[in-house]
C-alpha cells in the first residue's frame, strides 16, 4: 500500500509542480478562481462550523472529562511543557506571523472592512480582525483534529491513523477491502492538502526573504538578482527543514522550536525597549476588548458586520481552508507530542496560549508600526498594498540601529520558523505513506517542495500562494466534517459503557 499510495501522491504534487512551473497564468486563469468560488459558497457556513467546534472545546475544557489523557489513562508526558508549547506553537503557524506582523494590522486599519458604526476605532478593530483570522479558531481547528487522533478513546486509539475516526463513522459491517480503499483516499487527500498547505507557505516566505535581504544588500551597496537571492533563501529553507528532519522529533524540531521562540520574544522585547510602550499597550488592551467583542457578536453573523460581505472570501474564510489544509498534519503532531497530557491542558495549551502569544505579537509591530506610521510620512499602507513583504522592513528602517537588527532577525526568525513547519509536514507525509526511515522518500517529497515553492516564487503573487494553500484544504472538509461524527459516535459510546460499568451510588 505504501509505495502505491507514495507514487500517486507524489505523481499528483509534481504533476501540479510542472503545470505551475511550466504554465503559471493557467494555474492562475483555472485553479485561483475555482478556490475562490469554492470559498465563497463554502466559507460562512464553515465558518459557523468553526464557532461551534470553539465552543465545544470550551465546554469540554471546562467538564468532567477534562481530566481524560492524551493518548490513554496510562500515557506519560514525554517533552517538557516549555518544549511542547514551543513545538505546537511553531508547527501551527509560526512563519505567518512574521509574514503579517505589521502588514495585516496596518492594512485592514486603513482599510477598514468593518462597519464603522459598530467598530468606530480603526486600530482596535484591525487588530480584531487580525486575531479573528490568526486567534482562537485557527487553534481550535488544530486542537480538534489532535483530540481526535489523540487517543483519547478506547476505540481511536491509534494516534497515527487518520482514517480511525472515519471508519468509526461507518457501518460495521464495511468490508476489509472497502476499509482499506477509504483509507487509502483519506491519505491521498491528506497528503494533498498538507503538501500543498505549507508550499504555499515556504512560498510567501521565500518571497518576504527574497526582499528582505535584496533590501539589506542594497543598503550596503550591494546589488544582486533579486529572483537568484530568492532562489538561493529558498535553498536554504529546504537545507534547514531536511536536516532538521534528518536529526528527527526531539533533536530536530524540538531544539529548532525552541530556539525561534527564544529569538521571537528577544525582537518583542527589542521593539518594546525601542518604541514608545504607550501604543504598545494601548492597541493589546483595546485590540482584545475589540477581538472578544467580535468573536461573541460577530460569530453567528459575521458578514453584516461587513462593508462588503466578498471581503471575509478573499480574507477570513481564506486562512480558515487554509488551517484545514494544515490540519491533518499539526493534529498527527500535536497527538504526538501532547501524549499524556489531561484534555483541559491540553485544550487551554493549544488554544489559549497560542493566542495570547499572537495578540502581543501583533500589538508589539502592527501596534508600534501604526503608531510611527502617524508621525512620519512613511505611508505603511500604501506600500504594504502593494507588496505585502515590505511593510516589515519599512517599519523596521525607522528604528535606526536596533531596527538594522532586528530587520536580519526576523529573516532568521523566519526561515526557521518555515523550516520547523516543513519538517514536521515531512514528517507527518512520510509517516502517511509508511516510509519515515526511507531517505529516498524524504528526498523526493523535499525536491518537490522546493520545486513548487521555487516556481509560485518567481511568479510572486502572495493571493495566489494563498490559494494553492488552500486546494487540499476543501476537499478534506468532507473527510474532517465524517472524522468528528466517528469521534462523537465513539467518545459518546465510552462514556456510556463507562457510566454503565462504574453506576452512581
């Protein structure tokens, strides 16, 4: 089964390679608008989906069952909760935050999407919106599909088993044969979406790399090819993520986790020290009033809350496919590394604290950007609208020596933050298709990274990235949406035979 399912998948991602290579304005003229018709007919109803699955964690964090373990009563906690929290952290979306850590903050303030009747200040309701897009439901999302492979149940115990919880969903009576085809199409679109959801990625990464150090270069009087510096930031990327896989979980991803969390509250505390604490301040306090206001209020209605309802397809529902895509393979990761840990930590671990981290992320450089964007004539928005890579290195070019700094630290920030993410995507595939000790499958699955990567890079369109991330992403939203209802029929069914075996007195 292994090398079939290997072959097709791979026949797949590098038949879509060559077409993106070969072909870029057709893959731009079909693909990108079919995802984007496919969002906006999908996207408010996932988008409730989501609410509901937040709010079920919450409940669940918060009951009897919260004391359950990850991975059985008897699992035991192999990484420490530093460690953890820095793997999940990384993993889940790293590299995005340094990608939109002043661009979304600043653009959705000066153009503004929410009504402005409801949300009056533009720089709490852009922060609002950023954490809508980058907050509590994009780790719900994680957690869900960690719980679910976890092994929390008797009967889904089997943490690397993406089909478990489908199979568990179906009639009993299924065939062996049968079985064994459900779960060979689940691979297949599982690997599809996570090959594809982090290219897109290590794509906008490779782009924000490729300027910013053209950028630095030139500041030195250094001029190179923009598209061989890009090329070459994109080798490097691959290096690091295939010799961090190379060194496995606890030597590769764990020490590679920790030291970008390290390095990101390093810059945080290099801008707190720099700019002016009082917007700082201002923009996390306001901006988190502002965020739980729009997740109660707007998450049963959230396009009347809009000035264009289109907005949430081209934004909002966008990143929420985009951490479907994703999904499959942080919650094979985190099921992995959070074995022997009781659901409420788990839960307030995977949901909370990432989004806590994010919030003072965002405050930190949106917040201190917007505010140094009023008092020069630097005008963020206007260049971030045009090339969303730049709006951290003009922020930056405004701190004088310390923003020299830090401008080369976010590079190395993000290159291994991107890195971590591509490894533990190289990971979860290989582990798929059966063949995690096989040096030929890492080979291949890294060359077809790189190859996709290097071609969405040279046509240099940040939407389009987007997009491709995207396209595993809605067709598994079938597969996730059958998964939970196995989980529900099986956590349900223990909890039944366990208050039938163990009555009230």
């Amino acid at each position: 089964m292994k090398n079939s399912l290997e072959r097709k998948a791979l026949v797949v991602c590098v038949a879509i390679a060559a077409i993106t290579a070969l072909w870029p304005q057709g893959l731009k003229t079909l693909i990108q608008p079919a995802i984007q018709t496919a969002i906006a007919y999908l996207g408010s109803g996932f988008f409730l989906f989501v609410n509901a699955l937040l709010l079920a964690l919450l409940m669940l964090c918060f009951s009897p069952l919260a004391g359950k373990k990850m991975g059985g009563a008897d699992a035991q906690k192999e990484f420490s909760t530093f460690g953890w929290l820095a793997m999940l952290f990384a993993a889940g979306m790293g590299s995005g935050l340094v990608f939109w850590g002043v661009a979304e903050p600043v653009l959705h303030s000066h153009q503004m999407p929410l009504k402005h009747s409801m949300y009056p200040e533009p720089v709490a309701a852009s922060m609002a919106l950023t954490m809508l897009n980058w907050g509590f439901h994009a780790w719900a999302l994680y957690a869900v599909f960690g719980l679910m492979l976890g092994g929390v149940t008797r009967a889904i115990k089997n943490a690397d088993d993406l089909s478990a919880p489908v199979l568990h969903a179906l009639p009993g009576s299924l065939g062996v044969k049968h079985k064994v085809r459900i779960k060979r199409v689940i691979y297949f679109v599982a690997i599809i979406a996570i090959f594809f959801g982090v290219v897109g990625t290590i794509a906008n990464a490779s782009m924000l790399l490729k300027n910013g150090v053209t950028i630095k270069l030139e500041h030195y009087g250094l001029s190179l090819n923009a598209h061989w510096v890009g090329a070459l930031m994109l080798l490097a990327i691959t290096a690091l993520y295939v010799t961090s896989a190379r060194f496995g979980l606890r030597r590769g991803i764990q020490v590679l986790s920790k030291f970008n969390v390290y390095l990101a509250f390093i810059m945080m505390a290099l801008v707190i020290l720099t700019v002016p604490l009082t917007p700082i301040l201002s923009t996390l306090w306001n901006g988190l009033k502002e965020y739980l206001l729009l997740v109660v209020s707007g998450a049963w209605q959230f396009d009347s809350q809009l000035k264009d309802a289109d907005w949430a397809s081209t934004w909002t529902y966008n990143y929420y496919f985009w951490w479907l895509a994703w999904g499959p393979f942080v919650g094979l990761f985190l099921a992995r590394i959070s074995r022997g840990r009781p659901l409420w930590q788990y839960i307030l671990g995977v949901t909370i604290i990432p989004t806590m981290v994010s919030l003072v992320w965002f405050s930190v450089l949106g917040g201190s950007a917007l505010a140094l964007d009023s008092q020069t004539q630097a005008d963020l928005a206007a260049v971030i609208s045009a090339d969303y890579t730049q709006g951290v290195f003009i922020f930056f070019s405004q701190l004088g020596g310390v923003g020299e700094l830090l401008a080369w630290l976010s590079l190395l920030l993000l290159m291994v933050f991107v890195a971590t993410s591509a490894d533990s995507a190289l990971l979860v595939i290989r582990q798929l298709c059966e063949s995690v000790h096989s040096r030929a499958s890492l080979i291949l699955w890294s060359s077809a990274m790189a190859v996709i990567s290097l071609a969405l890079l040279l046509i240099a369109d940040e939407p389009l990235n987007r997009n491709i991330a995207v396209i595993g992403g809605i067709p598994f939203l079938l597969i996730f949406i059958v998964q939970l209802v196995g989980f529900i029929r099986a956590f349900t069914q223990e909890l039944l035979d366990d208050s039938q075996q163990h009555p009230p007195e």
